[in-house]
C-alpha cells in the first residue's frame, strides 16, 4: 500500500467513527419524563434507586448534566457515581412508564413506583400498575422493548395533576 491509499483509508475510518457516534450520541436520546417542575424522577437521586431501600430526594445543590437534563442526587458520592458511568443509573425508556410502553403508549411514571431489574431502573405509572407489570416482568418488557424505537423520538408524556 502506497502512503496515499494509508491516508485514504484511516480518513474513511474516521470519518465512518464520526457518523456512528454522530448517529447514536445524545441527539440520539429520547426526550425523559419530567415532573412539573422540570425534574426527572420527580428530582429523587437516581443512583439511591440502586443502593438504598427506597429512593432519596436530591438536593438542588447536588445536580449533574446529563443528555440535557439535570439530575439531582442526596450525596456527593452518588453524584460522583453516576458522573463515571451515567447510563447505568438513568431510568429505562427515558423515565416513561414501562407497562404502558408495552401497550404502545409513552406515560408519566411516579418516582416512587420503580423497580430494578437485572441492574436497570424500571418506572411505571403508580403503585397499582406496578403490581400489574410485575406479575409478568419478562413479557411486558419484550413488548416494550419491541415498541421502544418507535416511541423514543415522541415528545415526552406530560406531567399529571397528582405527582
């Protein structure tokens, strides 16, 4: 190979990096579901989801970016947990509620109907509905997961009066 074809190629690969990553970067996020004050997860610490026994209200004065929202966290050590490795602790399905999504629908979800599963935050829309969801997990979440690239680019649900 002659140093013009080398060339050729290593910019043909760079320029195929920076259209995946321009093509499945932050623009390619969903809007998230916020509360009526702008929050997301009704502004509780995303990463207390996963190591407390409930969720934790976060403070105003411990917030991090994220795909253009601002997530809110109860401890300097959950912010920084979540900064390191943010996909981890964002909710599925940019917060929506998860049983609705396998019925085809993009729903508000309430910050205390929630469940983990297999490492990943799972929202639904209220406690009864989460009761409904987990009597079938594995089958709710294969529709979801099915109906998911057709909703993501919908506007977010809007918040309700309640929550």
């Amino acid at each position: 190979m002659t140093a013009k074809t080398l060339i050729r190629t290593a910019l043909c690969l760079v320029m195929l990096g920076l259209s995946i990553l321009t093509l499945t970067g932050p623009a390619a996020a969903g809007e998230p579901f916020r509360d009526r004050e702008g929050r997301p997860v009704g502004g509780h610490d995303v990463v207390s989801y996963h190591t407390e026994d409930v969720p934790l209200e976060g403070l105003e004065s411990l917030t991090a970016d994220h795909n253009g929202v601002t997530w809110y966290f109860a401890t300097e050590a959950n912010r920084a947990l979540f900064v390191a490795d943010p996909e981890r602790y964002v909710p599925a399905y940019d917060g929506h509620c998860a049983y609705a999504l396998a019925d085809g629908r993009k729903v508000r979800s309430d910050p205390l109907a929630y469940r983990i599963v297999d490492g990943v935050l799972y929202m639904n829309f209220s406690p009864s509905v989460q009761a409904r969801w987990e009597q079938d997990i594995p089958g709710y979440l294969e529709r979801s997961e099915a109906n998911w690239p057709a909703l993501e680019s919908a506007p977010a649900a809007r918040p309700g009066r309640w929550f």
